[in-house]
C-alpha cells in the first residue's frame, strides 16, 4: 500500500489542466468570467476529494507505530516477526495506512478493541506484502461479528459461517475465528487470508495457473491433499484454504505440492519458505 500512486498522480495533473484549460478558453472566447470562477471552483472541489485519502494515509503515517502495538505484533504474526528491519517497517506502515482506511467494527457498529483491530491489520499487511501497488481487495472494512459463528442472515450465534467475503460490502468474521487464527501461527488456520484470498478470486483476479489449482483441488475432494479437508469443497475453497497453509505451513506445502507452492510464491510475489523463521 501507499499513500498516493504513480497513475494517481498522473491523472490528477491532467484532469487539473483540462479543468483550467476549459475554464480560461471559457472567458477568453466567450468573455464569461462564470467559466473561470466555475472552474476554480470545480478545480478545488476534485482536489480536496482526490488528495482525501493520500492526506488521511499521509497523516496515518507521521507518527511510527507505538512499541507495544509492535511487540503486540511481533508475538502475534510469525510473518512481520520474521521479516528484516526494512521488511518490518513497510509492514508497520501497512498496518497503520490499513487502520486508517479501513473502519474494523462490531455488528452494531461498536467499537471493538485494539488487539483485534492490530490483528485483521496484521492478516492484510501480511497478504499484501510481496507486491506494494496492492490494496486490499475490499472496500467496505470489517465487521466481527460476537462469538465463534453467524449464519447466512447475518445473525450471531447460529449457522456455522466463521467468516465471509460479501461480495458487495465488508469482510465478516468472527472473534472467535480471528483470536484462532492468530493462536498457532503454524497450524494454516487463519480467517483473514482465507476471506482475503476468497476477494482476490471474486475479483477475478489473473490466476494463470489454474489447472494446478484444479489439480490439487480434485486431490483434496478424494481425501488425498494435504490440505485441510475444507479445501475438497470446490475449487474457490481449495485457493482459500492453500493461501492458508501458503502463509502459516509452507514448508509442507513446497515439500507436497512444489507446483501449488510456486503458483503461490507468484501469485503473492512472496517466498515464504525463506522468509518466515
Ligand atoms: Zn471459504
């Protein structure tokens, strides 16, 4: 993530000259100062609407992360703790541009606490680490949900949903399925990367290599992978789950499947055999 982007920039200087450029041809051939004053206003409006966001990420950015938010981490994801010192920063500051983009709620729009909060940041900085122009392929921010499930009506405490990629609004989970995800960092269990990886499909996101994903798919569905049994539901689930297994058990993964391993590792721009200790 970053605070503003090369092609952002391009376009706003170019949306800006032609919103100046209408404005002065505007008084010059038609001698009405409504043109000018017209485009001075439309200029200021479309600046302060497009520089929100590098604004607020900017600001986000000022202050560095306050050490226990980063021993907090540390002890939490065995992927920032394993990274360098140059590693380490980027990822801090996704964690701070993630926390302020993104609100991280309760069903009822509580607040929810800060460990959870560093948590959901943690499983996105992790997931977007490899390629920095990603953002997080989702919109409208997190709700967690009371308990271990919620059912297709949104409704707490029954169903057996632990998470959920809505299609058209935020990434739901559970806080129960969260606190678990980060309890064994080596158990390839963890709800954020597996609802994250479920958007990167929904996207569409180009995935070349589709037939090994088909392959291991059919294996997890006769109970031969070594993946989770979760994997053999189809084949959205089976990249769900090995994004999973990718990030927290990869060495089991490059040692089974070196194919579905290298699929990853450029999928994510990521080799997370070498990188997590
Ligand atoms: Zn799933």
């Amino acid at each position: 993530m970053r605070v503003i982007y090369k092609i952002d920039v391009v376009f706003l200087w170019v949306y800006s000259v032609i919103i100046v450029f209408i404005g002065v041809v505007g008084a010059v051939s038609l001698g009405n100062i409504l043109f000018p004053a017209g485009a001075l206003l439309i200029e200021t409006i479309y600046l302060l609407l497009s520089l929100r966001r590098p604004y607020r990420r900017r600001r986000a950015l000022k202050q560095p992360l306050p050490a226990p938010w980063k021993t907090f981490l540390a002890e939490h994801s065995l992927f920032y703790k394993s990274l360098d010192k140059i590693g380490k920063k980027r990822f801090e500051q996704d964690v701070q541009i993630f926390l302020s983009d993104f609100s991280i709620e309760g069903t009822r729009r509580q607040a929810v606490d800060l460990e959870a909060k560093l948590l959901v940041a943690a499983g996105a900085a992790a997931l977007l680490h490899g390629r920095s122009t990603w953002e997080p392929p989702f919109q409208d921010g997190v709700v967690i949900f009371p308990g271990d499930r919620f059912d297709r009506h949104y409704r707490p405490g029954k169903g057996h949903f632990a998470g959920m990629a809505t299609r058209k609004g935020p990434l739901l989970l559970t806080e129960t399925s969260l606190g678990e995800s980060f309890r064994d960092p080596r158990d390839g269990y963890n709800v954020i990367y597996h609802e994250m990886a479920h958007y990167f499909d929904l996207a569409g996101a180009s995935i070349p290599w589709r037939e090994i994903f088909s392959r291991e798919w059919r294996k997890a569905s006769e109970g031969r992978s070594f993946l989770r049994d979760y994997a053999g539901t189809n084949e959205a689930e089976l990249f769900a789950v090995a994004t999973e297994a990718f990030f927290e058990s990869p060495w089991e993964m490059k040692k089974q499947s070196p194919e579905l391993y290298d699929a990853l590792k450029t999928f994510f721009n990521l080799d997370t055999v070498k990188i997590l200790k």
